[in-house]
C-alpha cells in the first residue's frame, strides 16, 4: 500500500500537471488558450450547431459520394483514350459544379436561415444583452459560413490534385476556379446575412429569400459560364490587362462584402448607436475604387464608352445608395449628438457622415455629383468630342433630379405614415417608372402616337437617354442644360429645407456616463 501510494504521488504532478509550469506542451496550452480567448462566441455556437445539423451532415454524406460517384463515371467515360488524351477539363468539369453547388448556394442559404432564425424565434434579443456587439455576432455568424466552407473544401481538393494528374490543366486554371467560387461564396453569404436582417416579418422573409435564390441562381449562371467558355477552354493568362481586371474585381468585392457586413451590423445595432458613418466611409471608397479602376481601364483602351460605363454605374450606385439613406431616421440619439463634432468646419465637412435622411441627402448628391464630375474631367483627356463629358453631366442632372424628388415627395408623407425605407424605395421605383412611361403617354394623348425619334421631351426618359447615347453616340446639349436646370432647381428646394441638420450642436456629455467609460476601459 505505501508503495501503491508513493508511486501515485510519484505520478500525480505529471499527470495533472498545470499547463504554467513550462514544456512544450505547457506553452501550447498556453497559446492555445490565450488564442481561444480572442474567439468569437457565435463563431463557437454556430460551428457547434451547424456541424452537428442535418442539412451540413446530409450535405457533406451527398459531397463524398457524389465525388467518388464522378470519379468512377468520368474515368469510365474517358477510358480507355485516357492513357493517352488529357481528360483533366473534363473531369474539372464535374468537380466543378460538385463545388459550386455547396458552396455557393448551400452556405449562403444556410447562413440567411441561421441569422433569419435568431430574429424570427426571438433568441437574437439575448445576444444584444450581452457584451457582443451587433459586429461580432454578424462576423460571428459569418465564420461559421466560412468554416463549413473550408470542411466542403477540403473534401474535393484532392479530387482537383486528381485532375491535374489526368493532365490538361495546369496550377492556375484548378487555382483561379478555387478563388472565383471561394469568392462569389463569400460575397453571397454576406449579401444572404443582409438580407436576413432587413426581413422582420414571414412576407418580407420569403421575399428576401427569393431574392437570394434569383441571386445565386443568376451568379451560378455567371460563374459557369465563365469557367466552361473561358478558363477551361482558353485557359489564363498572367499578362498586364488580366491582373489589371482581376485587381479591379477583387478591389470592388472585397469593398462590397465589408459594405454588406457593416450594413448588417447596422441594421441589428441598437437604435442609439451611430449606424451610418461606417457605411459612409466604405461608400466613399467603393466611389474611389471604381472611379480609380475604371479610368486605368479607359486609358489602357483609350475608349470613352467605359467612362460612359462607369458613369452610368455610378448614378445608378448612389440613386439606390441615396434612396436607401432617406429612410433613416430623422432624430439623432444622445449618443450620436455627443460625437458630433465641436468647431463650425468640422460640423460642416463631416456632419454629412452622420444619420439621418438630411445629411444622407446631402452625402449623396455631393459624393455623386462629385465623382461624375471628376469621370467628365478626366474624359477630356481621351474624347475629343466631349461625348462621354456630356454624359457624365447628364448623370448629374439624372441623380440630382430623382434623388431630389424623392426627397421632397417623402418628407410630408413620413410625418403621416411614418420613417421607413419601403416609402423612398417605392416612390423611387414609381418615379423611374413614370419618367420612362410619362413622356410616351404625352406624346400620344397630344400627338395620337409616341415620339418616333429622340428629342427634348424625351428629357426625363432616362432609359431611351442612355440608349440613345450609347447606340448613337450622340448627345443634345439641351437635353442635358435641360436636365440640369430641373434636378439643380429640385436640389436647391431641398438644401433651403435643411433647419433640423444646420441646428445640430454637441451635447455635453454627463459625467455618469463618462464614469461608466472610463470604468469599462480599465476593466478591459
């Protein structure tokens, strides 16, 4: 027994040993535990959840066998001139859409579900009482998307090492499919976590979701299209004008998924936090990088079309964007009025940053306006015929006119219905419908038949205006005096009616909360 004992106590310290006193597994516990603390608790919850679910384990059940099913089939098909004849595009060909399927379209939905699900089955209120904030539990509930990406991954990419043995592909052709379908996988996961937050109810949900599902359908499509008739047929250059395209693609989505996260932050953040100015910034540099990308592509070419493209682009950007802003809130909490900035210039350089439909207007327009203005200036230097100048400044007045009045019709009707973004999305859509159908319906109740040709009454008819000038590479200057005397006039109304945004001043902070910061900061 004293033996029994003192062996025990001989091998108690190193069995039980605490992970602080050194060795090499001391210290990877010691880094794997100070890692753990840096880990996001949804990210935790939703792999646990997600990994033991049905649909992920149905899923990956499905993957396995449908790989092996292809490799089998794809091998009995090509044989026996598979000794002989490259057959690696072929079976890329299935192990494409093999990846594709779960990737792109099971991992978005699943993620619009989990998000969808905290809100409709009302557990989403007990992680906003929590330390989260509204950022962690979205980029939380993405890292989850992420990681059953990575298991969906893992299983087809020694299939892909397969193909590349079967010769007809090289490293680059397996390598851009692998990003172009990780990428559009990640974009779409972020635009289905958007989604998720602005559908409250059982009818907005299904319609977001079908939205989502048009969505993925359509980038299936896309990405299909591109792989069969360009990467595995004609295969990839690394030459100037492609890393020049794929800096700009890459530039436009990676802004577009942080835009998307940010968005859905903001929408499931508390109603006293700043939601917006993120958001501004990010929109502010998406302009940047697709005004930067768009003219490094006009002068590589020298070809005015693609600064009439990227003007067209952008109007259409920052009429959705603008639209969008003049939903938001009218009233700025205390929160909000104590960061507010302090001098005069400061308020009038930044205080467009700030929420509310006001200042969301005056953003708009002036970093729309802006842009175009810029894409015209630059024109000049590759249009001697100022076709693409005229046609930024027709975008101008396109953008000052509608976001203008928008804005004048939904002022008096929030004050009676309510503050919400279906009333300026609806009026939106209602009067970029009626400036297309309105001039035609004119024109045949005066003269008893349409206009044949394109002429100033044709003005507000943004659509045949743009086809018109691209079609026929020609554009009225009296159309576009025309259009930008009306939006100018419009803008100017509605900047005389800014009393509530001229009168925002900084609150003085109370020292109860200035306590409760400082408290928090040294607790942290």
């Amino acid at each position: 027994m004293a033996s029994e004992s003192s062996s025990s106590v001989g091998l108690e310290p190193r069995l039980i040993r605490n992970h602080e006193d050194g060795g090499l597994w001391g210290r990877i516990d010691q880094i794997s535990e100070r890692a753990s603390r840096w880990l996001n608790p949804i990210l935790i919850k939703e792999a646990r959840q997600s990994l033991k679910s049905r649909q992920f384990t149905t899923t990956f059940f499905f993957l396995l066998l449908a790989s092996l099913f292809w490799m089998v089939i794809g091998v009995s098909i090509s044989a026996p001139d598979i000794y002989y004849v490259p057959a690696g595009v072929t079976m890329l060909s299935g192990y494409y859409f093999l990846l594709a399927l779960p990737m792109m379209a099971i991992v978005p939905v699943a993620a619009y579900r989990s998000l969808a699900a905290e809100i409709e089955d009302g557990t989403f209120e007990l992680l906003v009482i929590t330390n989260l904030s509204s950022l962690r539990i979205v980029t939380g509930k993405l890292g989850s998307a992420i990681l059953q990406m990575m298991v969906y991954f893992a299983v087809l990419v020694p299939c892909l090492a397969f193909c590349y043995l079967l010769r007809g592909i090289d490293v680059l052709m397996i390598t851009t499919t692998l990003v172009l379908v990780v990428s559009l996988s990640l974009l779409l996961t972020t635009i289905a976590l958007f989604l998720a937050t602005i559908a409250p109810t059982k009818a907005s949900q299904l319609l977001s979701l079908f939205c989502l599902l048009g969505l993925i359908f359509f980038s299936e499509v896309i990405a299909a299209s591109y792989v069969f008739a360009e990467l595995l047929q004609r295969g990839i250059d690394l030459s100037g004008e492609t890393v020049m395209f794929v800096v700009l693609i890459a530039a436009v989505g990676v802004s577009l998924m942080f835009l998307f996260v940010k968005a859905a932050a903001a929408r499931i953040g508390t109603v006293t936090e700043n939601r917006s100015t993120s958001l501004r910034w990010i929109m502010l540099a998406q302009q940047h990088i697709w005004i930067g990308g768009l003219a490094t592509v006009a002068l590589w070419y020298e070809d005015r079309y693609v600064v009439m493209f990227a003007a067209m682009i952008l109007t259409g950007y920052w009429i959705v964007m603008g639209t969008l802003m003049l939903g938001e809130s009218v009233e700025m909490s205390p929160r909000v009025l104590r960061a507010l900035p302090k001098t005069t210039l400061t308020r009038m350089l930044l205080l467009w940053l700030y929420p509310g439909p006001g200042t969301g207007y005056v953003f708009a327009i002036a970093t729309g306006c802006t842009g175009l203005l810029a894409l015209g200036i630059f024109a000049v230097t590759i249009d001697s015929e100022m076709l693409s100048s005229l046609f930024c400044l027709l975008m101008i007045g396109y953008l000052t006119f509608y976001l203008s009045a928008v804005r004048l019709i939904v002022m008096p009707l929030s004050r009676h219905i309510g503050g919400s973004f279906a009333l300026p999305i609806g009026m939106m859509m209602v009067l970029l419908i009626s400036g297309v159908a309105g001039p035609t319906i004119v024109m045949a109740l005066v003269t008893g038949a349409p206009s044949s040709s394109y002429a100033l009454q044709e003005a507000t008819n943004w659509m045949w205006s743009i086809v018109h000038c691209f079609s026929d590479s020609v554009i009225e200057p009296l159309v576009v005096v025309f259009m930008l005397g009306l939006g100018g006039c419009l803008m100017l109304l509605n900047l005389m009616l800014l009393f509530r945004e001229f009168a925002y001043r900084p609150v003085v902070t109370p020292e109860r909360v200035m306590r409760d910061e400082a408290e928090k900061n040294e607790s942290h």
